[in-house]
C-alpha cells in the first residue's frame, strides 16, 4: 500500500470505504487501466496500419465499416482510460468514492463492479431519468417518437 491509499479516519467515515478496500479498489483501477492501456495501443497502431483502398465496392463498404467501428472502439477506450485516471487522481487527493452530485458515499459494492465511477446509484438513476426525461420531451417537440433511441452514449 503506498502512502497515497492511506486514508486517515475521518477520509473513512466520509466515504464509508477502510483502508483495504480503498487499496482493493486502486489496485483493480492500475489493473484495468493496464488492460485498458494495452488494448488502446493495439487498435491505435490497427488504424494506423489501415491497407490500400479496396477496388471492389462491396469490400472497400466492408472497411469502412470496421475502420468506423474501430475508431468508435479507440474513442470509448480512451474515454473509458480518462475516467480511471480521474478516479486514480480522486484517491490520491482522498476524495475517492464520494458521489460527484450528492456528496454521499457510492458504496464499496457499487465501486468493486465499476471503480471508476462517479456517482452513487440513487444520482446516477435520476440522472438516467433525466436524460430519459429530456429525450422524450426533445422527441416530442420535434416530432420524433419518445422510443428513439439517443445519438450517443456516454460513459458511465
């Protein structure tokens, strides 16, 4: 454990995490963003090495299609690697596992299946409904049904 994950007793009682699970949840996060790091460079250099125009119309579709699939897959990484440095940085200032919005704890079991994520489970449903909310009222003024589904995800 560096002296980075030690966690005086008030740090504690605000986030509702101990010591350990703070150095669990660190350790998963330098995990991951290994993982993460690897598989971005392997896509990165696929991308770079992208072969010659095909001739055949059908083919050349097909490329397109998997470059653009490719870049999408780059772009959520390199969101996805934001994200675990943002909460590798928010341990090191001791502000780890605090919800953004409320201020509350997010809870050890929230923070072990995503931990990087910002928001407790209450404000990020509501969040969730919000936006859900706004989608359907946006759908309405312009005419489009509520089921649509959004443009874009964003991540969690």
């Amino acid at each position: 454990m560096t002296e980075r994950t030690v966690v005086s007793h008030e740090e504690a009682a605000a986030n509702g995490l101990d010591r350990d699970q703070i150095a669990f949840l660190e350790a998963k996060l330098r995990a991951e963003r290994a993982t993460l790091g690897r598989r971005l460079e392997t896509r990165r250099r696929a991308l770079a090495n992208v072969p010659a125009r095909e001739t055949d119309e059908s083919d050349w579709a097909s490329d397109a299609e998997a470059q653009s699939l490719a870049v999408r897959l780059v772009d959520r990484d390199a969101k996805m690697l934001h994200e675990i440095d943002a909460a590798l940085r928010r341990i090191a200032d001791g502000e780890y596992g605090l919800c953004d919005r409320s201020g509350e704890p997010i809870g050890f079991e929230r923070l072990a299946a995503r931990p990087w994520t910002r928001f407790a489970l209450v404000a990020k449903e509501e969040e969730e409904r919000n936006r859900a909310g706004a989608t359907s009222a946006a759908g309405e003024s312009l005419g489009t049904e509520a089921s649509d589904p959004p443009e874009h995800d964003q991540a969690a």
